[in-house]
C-alpha cells in the first residue's frame, strides 16, 4: 500500500528541536522520547511491512542549517520500515504566489489512490491552509483518502514560561468538516435545519 506522510520541517535558526515524551489525547500512538517529529510516530503505528512509504518534508529556503532536517533522518532510519523522503522546499513568504506555488507543489507531490497523513505542528501561520487545501484536492481529485491529521502542543507555565508538557492530538476531524459542510449546502433543508443537522454531526 502507498502511504504518504507529510510535515513541515521548521527552520533550525528559529528553534532545533529534541526527542521527546508525549502524552497522546485522543490517538493511540508511541509516547515515549524516542522520536523528534510527530509524524515519526505515526507512521510508526501505520506503517506496515511490504508498504511503499513517502514521507514529504516542507522547508524554507531562507536558512543554510539542515540541523532539524537532519533530525527528520534520523528519525525515519529508526523506523522498522523504510521510507523515501521527498524535500519540498520553498522561500519563506507570505507572497500569494509563493503559497499559490506550495500548494501546487504539495498537489502534485501527492500520487494518485493513496492513503495520506500529515502533521500541522510545525510551519508558518499559513501553512496549515496551504496543507489543507492540499489535502481536499487529494481526495477530491486524485481519489487519495487522508486517515489522519495530527497537531502536537507543547504546554508552558504562565509565570515562567518553561515547557510543562507535550501533548499529541488527531484533528482529523477539522478537515472532515469541509466535507460536512459541502453536503449540507446541496440539501434543500433551510438554514436552521442545516445548522441542526451540522450540530448533530458535530456530536457524534
């Protein structure tokens, strides 16, 4: 099976980062210091022998350091299965053509009929729109299905700001509400209902 995980890799001048223990909230995956990326711990629960795993990395050009890179690597040659690693990288601006061209790069990095996951810890503050418009023409487009979204916190104290816990979380089903939404705007149920329908869907 094709398998294809994808995180942002942050830039080391910013912050290197380190292996770390997790607490897990509402995933079941690894939550001891073994890994530095979360998506390291996914495709360790996921990925499975005989699977053909990619793992897409999205950097910044602006920095010479692969410290972070580097720890990505690391990561991965870890793993019990192997996996390609693809480098997308990209200047870091806010211009709407660069991120017009990131997602264009994600698109068409993605292949055809596989199965997607992805991580939205690290990157800027509009990554995680260029990722997720990435993702809904995955499916959409190349009959790809995302089986899991995931977001990493790190905790700190209010007074001293030190780091006080780490903790993993599976959003997925914030992408799943795009798909929500599209099916209520093709009801013919008036806004009310579609606002009830939308509130029980949103509890199960």
């Amino acid at each position: 099976m094709k398998r294809i995980y994808i995180t942002a890799v942050p830039l080391p001048s910013n912050f290197l980062l380190s292996a770390q223990k997790v607490e897990c909230v509402n995933i079941e995956l690894c939550e001891d210091g073994r890994f530095t990326f979360p998506i390291s711990r996914l495709i360790a629960a996921t990925a499975r022998d005989g699977d053909e795993a990619e793992v897409i990395a999205v950097r910044q050009t602006n920095d010479s350091g692969d410290g972070n890179l580097d720890l990505l690597k690391r990561d991965l040659a870890s793993l019990t299965v192997p996996c390609r690693l693809t480098d997308i990288t990209m200047p870091e601006t806010q211009e709407r053509g660069d991120l017009l061209n990131l997602f264009r790069a994600l698109a068409r990095t993605i292949p055809p009929r596989c199965c997607v996951y992805a991580d939205a810890t690290f990157g800027t503050k509009t990554y995680p729109i260029v990722l997720l418009s990435a993702l809904n023409y995955a499916e959409k487009i190349k009959e790809c299905e995302l089986h899991r979204l995931i977001y990493q916190e790190q905790r700190r104290d209010a007074q001293t700001h030190q780091p006080t816990g780490t903790y993993l979380y599976d959003i997925t089903v914030l992408f799943r509400l795009n798909g929500v939404v599209d099916a209520l705007s093709q009801s013919e149920a008036d806004v009310g209902e579609k606002d009830g329908l939308l509130s029980s869907l949103m509890d199960l």
